[in-house]
C-alpha cells in the first residue's frame, strides 16, 4: 500500500512544479505523477534528503527536482512543436 502514497505524492510534487512553472496545466495527470517521481529522485541525489519527508520524499528537493524536470520536459517538447 505504500506505492499508491508514493503516487499520491510524486502526483501532488508534480502539479506543484507544473503550478510553479506554468507549465503543468497541458501535461496530465500521468505526466505529472512521473515528474513527480522523477524530480524526486533527481532533487534528493543532487540536494540530499532534507527538510520534511512525506512517503519517503523529502518534499523541499524533490519539488525542486521536479521543477527541473517540467522545465527541462516543457522546454524540449515546445521545440519540437515549433
């Protein structure tokens, strides 16, 4: 059962770096839950796991990890549609 809150989680992390970014709205649902998940396990390899944890991510670094992969994603995806 700990899966459905680490999606829970990694969904929530990425609906706030899309919010954050602007960029979250177009993405889904699914895009979002894997920005989550993504940007967390990027955000607490670079910045480490601190600040409050929740499902086992540490929410300050893995938002901040997401927001780098919204931006990285968004950035690539408007060029191809360009």
């Amino acid at each position: 059962m700990g899966w459905l809150w680490t999606l829970i989680v990694g969904a929530i992390i990425g609906v706030i770096a899309g919010a954050i970014t602007n960029r979250g709205g177009s993405m889904g649902w699914i895009a979002n839950i894997v920005a989550g998940l993504v940007g967390s396990a990027i955000g607490q390899g670079l910045l480490g796991s601190w600040g409050p944890s929740l499902a086992g991510m540490a929410l300050v670094p893995s938002i901040i990890g997401a927001i780098i992969v919204v931006a990285v994603v968004s950035f690539f995806l408007g060029r191809s549609n360009a």
